[in-house]
C-alpha cells in the first residue's frame, strides 16, 4: 500500500494538486530548451534529478517504476499551465567592470 495517497479524501477534482517551482525550470529535450512543459516532461526531467541523486541499486529501482509512472503521467488529467517566462542574466565581476 502506498503512503502517498492523492487526493487525501475524495474526488482529485477537490483537492487539486499545484506544482510550483521556486526556481527557474529548465527542461531539455533533445538538446532544445523545452518552452511550455507538458506534465510528462516534468516526470522525466524529475526521473533524471533522482537517479543523479540515488546510488546505484536504487537507480535499478527507478528504471523498474519508469514505464509505469510514465503510463500515468501521459493519462494524467492536468489542468492548463500558467508559464511565465524568467530571463535571468549573470555577470561575473570581471564582467561588471
């Protein structure tokens, strides 16, 4: 039994679930910035941060729940997302002066 139930209690139409990124998202696809992310994106682009962050027997893991989570990500039901575009721009000191 899983300990992550969504929604708690109820129709998942009740209790929406809202992915918010505090930081500016980055998603590549075939070495192209992705511009509007679509929900399967994001499961891939979070696949990749765990297996970068997991020892090697859980990497294993991770490939075995990949096409069943992936499954689930293509059905999803998964409301418009609100993009807003972030251009951030970085100096280096020797570039300031």
């Amino acid at each position: 039994m899983s300990l992550a139930i969504w929604p708690v209690a109820g129709d998942p139409a009740s209790a929406p679930c809202r992915l918010f990124f505090s930081a500016p998202l980055r998603l590549l696809k075939e070495k192209r910035l992705i511009e509007t992310p679509t929900f399967p994106d994001l499961v891939v682009g979070a696949f990749r941060r765990l297996r970068s962050l997991v020892g090697e027997e859980d990497q294993t893991k991770l490939n075995d729940l990949h096409d069943e989570i992936m499954d689930i990500a293509r059905i999803a039901q998964v409301a418009g997302a609100d993009w807003e575009r972030l251009d951030l721009v970085c100096y280096s000191g020797s570039q300031k002066s």
